[in-house]
C-alpha cells in the first residue's frame, strides 16, 4: 500500500461515520510498518476517538516500536485511550 492510500485512511478516522472509522482503523493496523508515523501523528489528535482508533490500530499493526511511544498514554487522564494503549502494548508484546 501506498502513502497516498495510507494518507486517506488516516483521514477517515474523523470520518462522521463509526463503521468507517473502525474499517479505516482496520486497515491501517494491517498495512504494518508503513502506518506507523502516521499513526503515531494521530495519537494526539484532539478527538479522543481518533486517538482511541489510532492506538488500536498501533496495536494491530504489529510493530513493536509502536509499544515504546504508547507507553506514555497508559495514564492518560482519558480512561478510553489509557485502556487501548494498555490493550495495545498487551497485544504488541504477544506478537514480539
């Protein structure tokens, strides 16, 4: 898969629509490695359900660097996102 496609399902995460944004997610977790920067710009976004989606996609994706840069998140004051970094590094560190 190519950035630009990449791009475009980092986009539809803000989209309106859950389904989509869970599909998008999805698919950035199975594209691996080459999601990992994108991804790791949108733990930050300002929509917490972006963040919540980007980490679960991190957690999907495999890559075991994404566990050091989700570590931070663990005590996020956001429930939501401290529960999918916990959930992701688990699922990372399974995979390693």
């Amino acid at each position: 898969m190519d950035t630009t496609d990449i791009d475009e399902l980092v986009s539809l995460l803000s989209h309106q629509d859950t389904e989509t944004r869970w599909r998008a997610a999805s698919a950035l977790g199975a594209c691996g490695d080459a999601a990992l920067e994108p991804l790791l710009k949108k733990v930050y976004d300002d929509d917490p359900n972006v963040r919540v989606l980007s980490i679960w996609a991190l957690g999907k994706s495999g890559n075991p660097q994404a566990a050091w840069h989700l570590e931070r998140f663990v005590r996020d004051e956001n429930f939501l996102i401290a529960m999918a970094s916990e959930g992701a590094i688990s699922r990372l560190s399974r995979k390693a």
